[in-house]
C-alpha cells in the first residue's frame, strides 16, 4: 500500500487528475452496470410470475366451467395435456 502512495506522490498534477478523473469514471460505469442488471434480473422474475399467474388462471377457470357443466372427460383431456 505505501508503494502506491508513494508512486502517486510522485506523479505530476495533471496525472493525478487524470487519474482520478478515470477512476470516477470506471467507478460510475461499474455502478450503473450493476444497477441495471440487478433491474433486469427483477424485470424478468416479474416477468415469470405474471406468465405463471396468467396460466393458473386460465387452466382454473377452464377446469371450473367444465366441473360445474359435469364434464369430467374435458377435466381430465386438460389436465392430461400439461403432462
């Protein structure tokens, strides 16, 4: 760590700004892209969950009518088919 000092002690102010100009820069760029990615991770989760809700519900809602119109065999085709 002291080598690092004092190597950067040793550096010209404008090297100095240089370099802390970049490294502000690579640190922002580091963030952003990790911000965005833990987004599109939480987007796509979301994404799974509404695709999941939207089936149940369409598979319940298919099996009620067709349970209370007493019409086992469509019950039992529909269910079948998700195998």
């Amino acid at each position: 760590m002291q080598a690092i000092s004092k190597l950067i002690r040793r550096l010209p102010v404008r090297k100095k700004l240089m370099l802390a100009i970049v490294g502000v820069g690579v640190f922002v760029l580091l963030f952003t892209s990790a911000i965005m990615t833990f987004t599109a991770v939480q987007d796509k989760k979301q994404s799974i969950v509404d695709t999941l809700s939207l089936t149940a519900t369409i598979i319940g809602d298919n099996s009620v009518m067709a349970l209370v119109n007493s019409e086992p065999d469509i019950v039992s085709e529909k269910f079948l088919g998700l195998l």
